[in-house]
C-alpha cells in the first residue's frame, strides 16, 4: 500500500496497481498511474520515496520475462521524470532495490522461478524458485536521472528484501527469529556487512511474513 498525492494504491509484485479510496479503502480500480497504458509499465510492490526531494521512484519485472526491468520516476508532484527500459544480460530473480541520492541499484540474483507450477497451485513460490549459484550475482548501478548505460559488478550475496541504504552508511533490516518467534531490526555497516549488525532493536512481538503496509496519520 502505498500512499501518494492524495491517492492510494495497492501494489502487486509484477502488474499494475490497484487505487483505492483512501478514505473508505473502496477498490477505484486499476490504474497506470496516469501513464499511457500503451507503454506496458509494470510494477513491483517496492517504490521508494526519496525523503530528499520527494521522487517516488518503481521498478518493475515479470516472472515470465523478467530479463527486462521498467524503471518508472515520479517528481513529489506526480509528473513523470523519466520511464525506461533495462535489459538484464542474463535470466534473474529480483524482488526489492535500493535507491539512493545518485543512484539506483538492483541486486540481481541467480535464480531462476518455474512459475508455472506456481501459478497452477502445485508448489509455492520458494519451491518454484531453482538457484544458480555457478552464475553468481550480478549488482546493476544506473544514474538517478536514469541517462546512461547501466554499470554491471558480480557480488556473492542472496538479499530478498532490502529495507533503506545510504552511500556509505547504513542498512537497515528486519530479521523474524524463527525460536523465539520475535523480530528484531537490525542495522549493519553498509561497508562490512559481514561483520554482522553493529546495533539491533527487539520487538516484544513478530512482526508477521509478507508485511505490506502504509501508516498514514490522522489529520
Ligand atoms: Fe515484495
């Protein structure tokens, strides 16, 4: 869920989202976001807003084809900075990203999801998704203004969801600990992320799986 300019929508993880009423939560129904529908934009359920200056900033890939990646930039006023096209050079799996003040970058893994038992019902999605280690990571860097080719760097790390990260700095993560049935935030040197969280906070609580949601204040 995503609240934006007054509007609120319901993100998938690879299609157009739904806008909903932000006041009665009614469906309004699917929206392109004010785009062109012709231009085939889709989007994962992970925009970032940049506290800075506002961008509300979307990616967006298919299970089916998802060589390709849409990059999809709004200003703080809704109007479209730019929207392009990325081709990936080899098959990845790929669910969150990280944006930056310069840059935009993806964490693509080798993974490789047989979507089609998945989307039969025969086997979940972990258990559709075949990981190919021989092929390593690869990290895509492109400019935040979205111009120039996009820069590829292999790195050996699997990440499913990424919470916020600075260039240096900190990163910030939840972590469901599975015995104690609680989780924890944990923040880690962006640098020596091997070196394990230098800080982490716990919840008294889980915080349950798949915890898509927007807190929005009473006015
Ligand atoms: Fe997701």
């Amino acid at each position: 869920m995503f609240h934006n300019n007054g509007k609120l929508y319901a993100f998938d993880e690879s299609s157009l989202p739904y806008e909903l009423d932000p006041e009665t939560l009614n469906t309004i129904g699917l929206s392109h976001l004010e785009l062109d529908p012709d231009l085939n934009i889709v989007y994962n359920a992970h925009p970032k807003t940049d506290g800075g200056n506002g961008d509300w900033c979307h990616f967006g890939n298919s299970f089916v084809r998802n060589t390709s990646l849409r990059i999809t930039i709004f200003d703080s006023l809704g109007k479209l900075k730019f929207q392009r096209k990325v081709e990936s050079p080899q098959y990845v799996y790929l669910h969150d990203w990280f944006v930056t003040e310069k840059h935009l970058v993806f964490n693509l893994h080798p993974a490789h999801v047989n979507i089609f038992g998945f989307l039969s019902g025969q086997r979940s999605l972990i258990d559709s998704m075949e990981w190919n280690p021989d092929q390593g990571n690869l990290i895509m860097v492109l400019n935040r203004d979205g111009r120039g080719d996009p820069i590829f760097a292999p790195k050996l790390r699997f990440l499913y969801e990424t919470g916020s990260g600075d260039e240096p700095g900190w990163l910030l993560t939840q972590v469901y600990n599975g015995h104690t049935r609680k989780t924890f935030m944990a923040i880690l040197d962006a640098d020596q992320l091997e070196n394990g969280p230098v800080c982490t906070i716990h919840n008294t609580h889980h915080v349950p799986i798949s915890f898509y949601g927007w807190w929005k204040g009473v006015s």
